[in-house]
C-alpha cells in the first residue's frame, strides 16, 4: 500500500494497490446499507437484483445472465439499491424547514442524501419553498401551461432510468403534444455510437452478447472502466482470462478495475486474497489518441500480413470481398500515416501498438468493448468506426466470440431509444402511430440535450418537462445554462429523490414524486412488471419487491398518463387508463409498433438472460447504404480541439467518475479504487506536470477553459493530486468540472459532449467557486 498523505483537512490519498472486489466491496455495501438504515431488509432485497422474476437494477445497463450468480450484483449496482431503498424521507415537512434558496447551498450528496421523496409538491414564490399540492391539481396547471405553449417550446427529457413502458408513453405523449423533443440520456453518453454504428454496420447498438465472452480467444478494451461503471462485467473477464484469453487495454488511467479483481462470490479468493489479473497488456493511450492507437495497429497488421507466408493470414481477404466496401481507400490511408504522427497523436510508442497487433494478429475471435473514453469526443464517431475497421480487417463480426461491444451507461437508456425516444421521426414507426394511435407524428426533427440547452440559453425553449434524471447539473456550460434555466415558464421533476434539478426552477415548478423500480407497483388488475432492455440488446421483465416509500407515490404509467390527460386528451385514441390498470396492454402496443424486436412480448418477457432483438450484423446482414459492412477513413487523427504541441501550458482534462457516485449521483466522498479519500474538489496529475508547471502536491489551483469565445468558464477550489496519468492530461470529477466543458464541445454527428478532452489552463485559486 502507498504511502497516505494527508493535503487538507477533507482531503486524504491513501494511494490503492489492491484489486477491485474483495474484502473493499464488502465493507462498502455494509456502509451503505447502514447508512440507509436497511442493514435487514436490503440484503434480502439484493437476493432479488438482476433475476429472473426480480428486478433488473437500477444504475448500470451490464447484461443479465440467464443463469445469474447467488449475489447478481456489484458494489456500485448494490449502492444504488440501497439508496432507493432507503427509510429517510423527504416529506411536506422538510420543505416547510428549507427555503429553495437555502437547499441550493447543500451539495448533490446532501440533497439525495435526505432521503425519498413522499408527497408531490408545487414551488411558492412568496415563500422560495415547495409546498403540498394535490395530484389532480398539479395535473391541471401542468396540462393548461403546455396548452398554453408553442409544441416545439417544450422539451420532455427522459432518463435512463425510465422503463420500456414508461417510455414508450411518454414519447406518445410528446408526439400527440405535437413535438418530436425528446432527448434522452444517451445524448450525453453513447449517442455516438448510434450515430457512428449504422453507416459502419447498419445497426445502431452493439454485435455482443454475454455468450460471446465464453467464445472469444482475445479482447480489446478501450476507454471504459469498468471496476467503477459496470463491475459485473469483471466476472466475464476473469472467466475470460482463466481461460487464457489476453486483453488488451487502452486506456489514459490505471484503474484497478482493468488491473486486478478479486471475486467477492469466490470463499477461496476472499479467504486466501488471492486475484486475477485482468489486463494482459496495458497501453496508456494520451486522451483523444485512440483513433492514432487503432490507426497503428491497423498499421502493424499490414506490416505483418507482408512478412506472412501466404496472403490472407493475417488480414481476411476473403472477408473483406465478400462483405465489405472501401477497403482499398483505407488500406492506403494507413499506407499513407507515418509512425511519428501516430506516436505523437497516440502518446504510445511504435513497439506498443505493434505489441497490441500481435496479439490481435493471433486470435481468431476477437472483442472489442469500448465506453465513453471514446464516444465523449469531438470525432468520437470517427473513432468508433476505427474500432469497426480492426474488426473488418480480420473478419470478427458476425462470428461467435467476435463484435463490437459499447458498454452503455444507465440502464435502459438504449431501450428507450429503442421505442420511441428520439428526436428523429424517422426513426419511429410514422404509419403505425397514426393507424394504431391516431396521432399524427411531427414531421420537425425535434432537439437533442446540446440543442435544448441552446435553446433554454435563447429563450426559445419555455417549458421542461423531466422525467427522471438531473439534467440541470449534467449538461455543460452551467454559467450560462443554470441562468436560463430559471427564466423557464414551466419545469416539471418526475422524481424519487430531490436534487439540483428540482432547485434550479422555472416560474412554475413542480416536483412529482414516482415510484422507484424496486417498489412494488399495484394498479387496478394488481402488481405490474416493467422491462428495460440491457447494454447487450436483451430485452428483460423488473418486478418491484419494496412496499412504496410513500402511500401518495403514483408510478411513472400513471403519471404520464394522467398528463397527457391534462394537456392532450382529444389528440389521441390511446385508453390511457386501461393501459395504466394492466402494463401488459402498453406491451401489446409496443408490440404492435415494433413486431420485429416486440413480438410475443408478455410470453417472451421473463426468458432467462432476456430475449435478444434482432440484429443484421451478427448474421453478416448489412442493412448499409452500400449493402456491405463499410471500411471508414477518419478524415484526421486529432479528435477533438487541435491545441499546437507548443502551448505546453494547456493540458487537456478528463471529466470522470468516481468510485462512489453513478453519473450525478454521489453515494459518498469517496474515490477508493484510486486512493483518494474525503473530497471530489481534486485534480489529478502527472508528477512532470506539476513540477512544470510549479506547482506542489496539496496547492488549491483554478482550472479556466483555454478558449477565447467571450465565455470566461472556470472552476476553483481543486487540489493537486499526483496521480499515474499521461503527460499533459489531467483528470477532475463530473459533475464538478461541467463548468468548464462548452456547449459547442461536442462530438460533430451526435451531439455528444466532448467530456472526455476540454483544454484548460492551470492557476492559482485560494478559494473554491
């Protein structure tokens, strides 16, 4: 173990070199169902995480196997259940001792920290507080202000959180309304790959499954850690390298999760201490260097494919003539890139990414499983397609053990897409909604996160309606966005804890207290299920287990439904009551709307492991503009702000996220697989750098945007940590950094915030802003 130094009161780095898992998890779920006073109950719940039957868990979107383990959970996955489960209560009570004024001062932790939301509330101008309001009633003002509104003056967001049925309704809802404005959560995190996928491929998610990693001799990992944002994946890898398939990682930071893992469901391992090592080779790559990386393996399998006996052995010829298109332009666009461009763009040396062909070069299936350490960038699409054309070179998709693999980030965030939430009406089944519905779809393609926010910022946007999330605290640009925001006409929280969103009001604000996924849900034909599809493309059936918070809590069917009453209801030919009585009438709608995934949808709803929608690309079906699999030349190696070598006073900064949160939510303080212990307000840095840039570990810097648009952005208060990452990066939290990120950083197709790479300038701040 590392030395502990202690740089501030709140701030201690104990430096971690033990594996994730083990004994550290155990003792983290302990502290969690304690602190949430559930230390009985919420084991017996967690028996039920992630089964057939059960719940399908609440934080991350990882695969469920149709033979789960006895503890189908991870530490984080089991922290989000535990703070949804929590006996504290955020009652009538509590808003009439705080002052909305007054709750801004508490920080997001403070805020979900207080616990379930029990009864739906209206804020009071005359008093800045929230005060009861009766459902019927919020449902009317809310219907008559939306009437009262220009369609396309209101934006319905929507959470990762929210199930398939829920979604479903609410895109209804919006289109009957008369607007296709209906971001969702991926614009924030993998809208690239649904952007990037599709011209590649011909389909907009992923080519794995969980059976794939039992059929893979080799895999690829770029930009995604998973010992923080989907531990469960680690027992497929340990079972991987058990049986010795190699992994290849690039990544900027060593993170312990890619490293090390110690099963907490093994008694040998947790008794002996033993672990596994998970990554073979661990390249790491500068920030926004992976398309440069990808470039020179591609590089290094041609060098090896000359020096090899026969043509086709080391890249699939016959592959290629078959099923794909433009090879030829890309084999002479990595012809033409010298190897100095590449190391210099990459960060890795010539004889690394050579070492990683190698590898590459001798398995025959191959995985390649990515996150948002690629997608969060300006060309994040470009780099995308880059990982499409390793697979292309060697033949690996549509072969078992062999795809693509983006690890989507909160659950069902692609199932929402997958029915409905999206602001491209061509997208949706237009013919459908109007025969089955009577709801005649705009034809205006609606607005993503990036362009609601321009939107708010302008003032043509008047009304937000959210359901789930914090949308207010993880959009970018918070200087001119959280101003905006308050000049709304109309803000609507659907909602089981409170947090900054609800606080950063418009002039007419509810907060709608819903159900949570792990609550037992009875309607008039009794207890309902819900369903969310997984990062894999499984689509699996949730019952909730936990008695409701509160007596006055309505589920989000209800909710919406009783909305689109308020504010639509001569503008569709939808039961929205008999939908509300008995779920299962949404999934026949669904069904209708989309036969080819949702057929049989109740019967097929409970299959163990969940039943799998149809994709083109793994039987080698490439419903592409060209018919083929398309090679895709990124048109630059740069993938984001192309800032000149010589200004060595601009480091680029990483946004992540900690050990103890899920996206904005902060479970605690804590960052344990990296060390560092009693604050978020930090940044991590290489030795080099600080030393260059005289500075000392424990100093109180300021980061400031090095962009000269007339924004001044910045953030202060943030400690120096040193920290193993390349030179002239830099790490610090999401959502602390948001400040600093531009609207217009974004990713060029999707949209996506570029978080992943924003270049600042360091300097001194004695106090924190």
């Amino acid at each position: 173990m590392a030395r502990t130094r202690r740089l501030s009161s709140d701030l201690e780095i104990k430096g971690y070199t033990g594996p994730s898992g083990g004994w550290g998890s155990v003792r983290s779920l302990a502290r969690s169902l304690t602190h949430n006073l559930v230390p009985i109950r919420g084991p017996a719940v967690l028996l039920n995480q992630n089964k057939t039957g059960g719940f399908m868990c609440v934080s991350c979107a990882w695969a469920k196997p149709a033979d789960p383990r006895v503890f189908e959970f991870c530490e984080n996955g089991a922290k989000a259940t535990t703070w949804e489960i929590t006996q504290k209560r955020v009652t009538p009570e509590f808003f009439a001792r705080h002052t909305v004024t007054a709750l801004e001062r508490w920080d997001d932790h403070q805020l979900e920290d207080a616990g379930r939301l029990t009864h739906p509330m209206r804020w009071d101008a005359a008093s800045d507080k929230y005060v009861p309001v009766d459902w019927a009633d919020a449902f009317q003002e809310i219907g008559r202000e939306l009437q009262a509104l220009e369609p396309d003056s209101a934006v319905f967001y929507t959470s990762g959180r929210a199930s398939l049925e829920a979604s479903f309704m609410y895109g209804l809802l919006a289109r009957a309304f008369g607007t296709n404005n209906l971001p969702d959560s991926s614009n924030m995190c993998h809208e690239t790959t649904s952007a990037a996928l599709p011209e590649s491929i011909g389909v907009p998610v992923g080519t794995c499954t969980l059976d794939d990693f039992a059929k893979t001799d080799c895999i690829l990992f770029f930009g995604q850690n998973v010992g923080t944002s989907s531990p469960r994946m680690l027992h497929q890898l340990q079972e991987a390298v058990k049986r010795g398939v190699p992994i290849v990682t690039f990544n900027p930071l060593r993170e312990r999760g890619l490293e090390e893992f110690t099963n907490p469901q093994s008694p040998l391992e947790m008794l002996s201490g033993s672990s596994t090592r998970i990554t073979s080779q661990y390249h790491q790559v500068r920030t926004g260097g992976d398309t440069a990386a990808m470039m020179g393996i591609a590089k290094a399998l041609f060098a090896l494919e000359a020096k090899a006996d026969g043509a086709g052995t080391i890249i699939d010829r016959d592959f290629i003539r078959e099923h794909t298109h433009g090879f030829d332009e890309f084999a002479a666009a990595v012809k033409d890139c010298a190897w100095s461009q590449i190391e210099q763009r990459s960060g890795l040396s010539r004889g690394a990414l050579e070492a990683a062909a190698f590898v590459y070069a001798h398995a025959k299936s191959v995985m390649f499983i990515y996150g948002m350490g690629l997608t969060q960038h300006e060309r994040g699409a470009e780099t995308v397609q880059m990982i499409v054309n390793l697979a292309l070179l060697r033949g690996n998709i549509g072969r078992p053990g062999a795809g693509i693999c983006p690890v989507r980030g909160h659950s069902n965030v692609q199932g929402q897409r997958t029915v409905g939430i999206t602001e491209k009406p061509e997208l949706v089944p237009v013919e459908k909604i109007r025969t089955l519905f009577g709801i005649e779809v705009p034809e205006k393609k609606g607005v993503r996160i990036v362009e609601a926010c321009e939107k708010i910022i302008d003032g043509s946007v008047r009304a937000m309606v959210l359901l789930g999330g914090n949308l207010v605290r993880s959009v970018p640009e918070h200087r001119l966005v959280e101003p905006a925001w308050r000049k709304l006409r109309l803000t609507v929280n659907i909602l089981t804890k409170l947090n900054r969103s609800a606080l950063v009001h418009g002039e007419i604000s509810y907060i709608l207290p819903c159900l949570g996924r792990i609550e037992v849900d009875v309607q008039a034909s009794g207890p309902q299920a819900v369903s969310m599809e997984d990062s894999t493309g499984c689509m699996h059936g949730s019952r909730g287990q936990m008695p409701p918070a509160s007596e006055h809590l309505l589920s989000e069917p209800k909710i919406i439904a009783e909305l689109a009453k308020a504010t639509v209801p001569s503008r569709s030919t939808i039961p929205w009551d008999e939908w509300v009585a008995d779920y299962s009438k949404i999934r026949d709608a669904i069904a209708a709307s989309y036969p080819d995934i949702f057929h049989d949808f109740n019967a097929r709803m409970w299959k163990p492991g969940g039943f799998h929608r149809p994709l083109g690309a793994r039987e080698r079906k490439w419903n592409t503009k060209t018919g083929k699999a398309n090679f895709i030349v990124p048109k630059s190696l740069a993938t984001d702000i192309d800032t000149p070598p010589e200004n060595r006073d601009i480091v680029q900064l990483i946004t992540l996220r900690s050990n103890g949160q899920f996206n904005t939510t902060i479970y605690n303080y804590d960052d344990r697989l990296r060390g560092i212990f009693g604050s978020r307000y930090i940044v991590m840095m290489h030795r080099n750098d600080i030393d260059r840039l005289g500075l000392r570990e424990g100093d109180m810097i300021m980061l400031a945007t090095a962009v000269n648009d007339g924004v001044d952005r910045r953030v202060g208060g943030l400690r120096v940590v040193a920290y193993d990452i390349p030179e002239g990066c830099i790490a610090g939290y999401y959502p602390e950094c948001n400040p600093l990120l531009p609207l217009w950083h974004h990713e060029e197709k999707s949209k996506t915030p570029a978080a992943k790479s924003i270049p600042v300038r360091v300097m001194a701040s004695p106090v924190r802003t």
